[in-house]
C-alpha cells in the first residue's frame, strides 16, 4: 500500500488511551501478545470516517462489538465498538466518508462487556505482512499520523467539503447529524 491515511475521527480526538502492544496482560486470553491496535477515546456517538477508499464489510461482531472493516487495496483497516455502522456488505466508501458512530459495544463468549470506555479501535492488516504476536495486526503508528491528520468527510485537495459531497453524505445518512469541520 501507498497511500496517506485520513484520521478517523473528528481532529478534536487525538488522545490514544491504548497503545500497540499494551498491557500483554489483557491480551493472553486472546493469543496476542498486546493490544493489537489504537484506542483514541471520543463520546458515544461521535462520528468515524474511512481513512481511505476502499469497500465495506460491517458484517463484525462480538467481542468487537458493531464493528466495520474497510478494504483497499492491498489492506484492510478496522473500526470497532461503534453504536451502529452505515452501509452494506461490498458498498464502496470514499476516504473520509462517515462508516458509522463510536461507542462501547461488544460482548465476550461469557456476555460480560468487552469494551473498557468509550472509544473507537481502530486497527490495520496489511496483506504478506506478518506480525505472529499479534495476529498480524501492525502497529497503527506508520499509518495515522497526527502530523499529516486530515480533518474528516471527503476532503478536496483544497480541504474543503464541496456541493457534491455534502448531497453524497445527505443520500447515504439521511437525517444524521453531521459534523462540520472548523
Ligand atoms: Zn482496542
């Protein structure tokens, strides 16, 4: 893959509350050897974009919650314990495009939450890169980078939300609240 990831939520939340490979401790029942992503805390129902173009799969559940993975080319990103996701199976997203809201969903095989506080997961896999301890989940660092953070929706080149992306939005979440940058 080659390409810049968009943030993916609003710029106000850029905390990381749980870093790549944290608290081993957690994480042995589930046979990594840490947390296996980024945790950035945000209110329930924040809205979380795609980072990138690619087609959906909101078809997870379970210990992730309504979870959402984003396919593109020669990868997949993961947005997880969302209130709801927008969207069906194999819909195409653009980068920046809202793919649902954040909250604390998910449930272990014994019903006990799974989710420590509000917040979105947000974790990537790239295909032919191994990374065993943590079942292949890479370390978000390289990818989301505040330094080079856009804000969300799909942005032009000059930053700014045009006409069409606005009836795009209007189309795809009908009666949502929208969040505006700036
Ligand atoms: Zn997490």
């Amino acid at each position: 893959m080659n390409e810049e990831l968009l943030w993916p939520l609003p710029p106000e939340f850029t905390t990381i509350s749980q870093r790549f490979g944290e608290h081993p401790e957690w994480y042995v029942p589930y046979g990594l050897a840490g947390h296996e992503g980024w945790d950035l805390p945000c209110p329930i129902e924040t809205p979380t974009f795609t980072t990138h173009d690619g087609w959906i799969d909101p078809s997870w559940r379970g210990e992730y919650g309504n979870s959402v993975r984003i396919y593109g080319e020669g990868f997949f990103t993961f947005h997880a314990h969302l209130v709801r996701t927008i969207g069906a199976y194999g819909q195409t997203v653009r980068a920046g495009q809202i793919i649902g809201w954040t909250g604390d969903t998910g449930v272990r095989d014994d019903g006990t939450p799974s989710c420590r506080g509000r917040h979105l997961h947000w974790g990537i896999k790239v295909d032919g890169v191994a990374n065993a301890a943590f079942k292949d989940w890479l370390n978000p660092e390289p990818f989301l980078r505040r330094e080079t953070m856009k804000t969300g929706w799909h942005l032009g080149n000059e930053g700014e939300i045009t006409e069409l992306d606005w009836r795009i939005m209007e189309i795809l979440v009908p009666g949502c609240v929208v969040w505006m940058p700036g």
